[in-house]
C-alpha cells in the first residue's frame, strides 16, 4: 500500500513539473517582451495647470517646417502580431531615412526610410532567429524592409507648437523582394524644434509571401500590424 500511495505521489509531482516546464516553454515561445513607445507628447508647451487657462499654442514659422528633416537614432518600427494569447511585439532599429516637407508645393512633399532587419528583437532570440530565417523574413537574402512615400494627405496648412495633428501617409512597403502600397493613419507633431511621428498600417503574412505561423497550440492571425515611431530633426 505505501509503494502504491509513493507512486501515485511521484506520478503526480512528475506532471506537475512538466505541466510548469511545457507552461514555460510556451510562455517564453509565446510572451510578449516589447512594450510600444510613443513620441508624441502628451502635453503641450504651455499647457494649462488644473484650474488655470490654457495658453493658445504659438504658431510655428513656415520656414521652421519647410526643409529636409532626418530620422533619429531614437526611431523604432514595430511589427505586431495578434496570437490567441496576446499581441507580440517585434522591435527594429536604427532606422535611417528622411523626409522632405513643402508648405507652398505639396507636391514637392517627400519622405524615405529604411530598418536592417538583423536588428530585430522581441525579447526573445530564439523566437527571433527563426522569424529571421527562411521561413520568414529571409533576412540573409534579403536584409532591409523600406518604405518611400507617393503622397501625403491632411498635412496642416499651418503648424502649431506641440499640437498633434492626424495626417496620412501614403506609400509603398517593400519586404522579402515584394513591395505592397499601404496608408499609414497617423499624428505627427511639431515640438521643441523637432518633428514626432506616429503612425500604424495592416499587412498580411500573404502579403509578402509568407505562411501564417500558425501551432497546434497557438492561433495567430494573418495581420501583421506596422507601427512607426519616428523623431526627425533637421
């Protein structure tokens, strides 16, 4: 009776303990390690205290716009992938490019950018080798996702310092040796001497010629989010 009761005892602690071993493969498979950052401030210069009035948000200079502004190192693209567990996150930078604004010739209005997918992280380098490898992004082969502009729409035809205005970038997103025309919804805002842009467009896994990494334990959807998180400054 006592080596039976024993067995049952070291039967059940050897399937907890694999319960919590397969619980935390699948957390670290799994997990989200990458928090999205944002670069718009949330309050601008002259901001009113609680129960004081607002100062009226100065007018910025065409000239202080106009110009070629650069990305900075700050920048970071993410691309975001929705499982049946919880949105994963997936950091790239630096990113490199520029963007070139107009205010009297819209048409002149340009802008370009450009990650090293080598760069990549989740927070997870395993999960991350094999995003990175030919199942995936073919980064060997082809190791730069870029983006280039065709148009820009709501630009303001007058900036403010620290307001946040919605604008839509139009363009073409260029991954594995496929490119796809997207419109990235976003803000940007004028502060401090430099530019702050936010924005988010949804591609597929199809889209660039991948297979969803869909599991026997995990759904993951076909939409792969891409969100922008730029400085510039000129």
């Amino acid at each position: 009776m006592k080596k039976w009761r024993v067995a049952i005892i070291v039967s059940t602690v050897v399937v907890l303990v694999g319960a919590g071993v397969a619980y935390a493969a699948y957390d670290y498979y799994a997990g989200n390690s990458v928090e999205v950052k944002s670069v718009i401030a949330t309050s601008s210069p002259g901001a009113a205290s609680p129960g004081a009035s607002a100062t009226p948000a100065a007018a910025v200079e065409a000239a202080s716009v106009d110009g070629l502004w650069t990305i900075q190192a700050a920048s970071e693209v993410y691309f975001s992938v929705t499982t049946s567990r919880e949105t994963v996150n997936f950091s790239v930078k630096p990113v490199t490019g520029s963007w070139q604004l107009n205010s009297s010739d819209p048409a002149q209005n340009k802008g370009e950018g450009s990650v090293e997918l080598a760069n990549l992280s989740s927070g997870n380098s395993q999960r991350d080798n094999h995003i990175k490898g030919n199942d995936y992004l073919q980064v060997a082969q082809y190791p730069n996702a870029t983006f280039t502009t065709t148009s820009f729409e709501q630009l303001p035809e007058e900036w403010k310092e620290g307001e946040a205005v919605p604008i839509r970038i139009n363009g073409t997103l260029s991954l594995r040796g496929l490119s796809k025309d997207v419109a990235f919804d976003s803000k940007a805002q004028f502060i401090e001497g430099k530019l702050n842009l936010e924005g988010s467009t949804v591609v597929t896994f199809d889209d660039f010629g991948m297979k969803n990494p869909h599991t026997v334990l995990l759904n993951t959807q076909n939409d792969v989010t891409v969100q922008l998180r730029l400085i510039l400054a000129k």
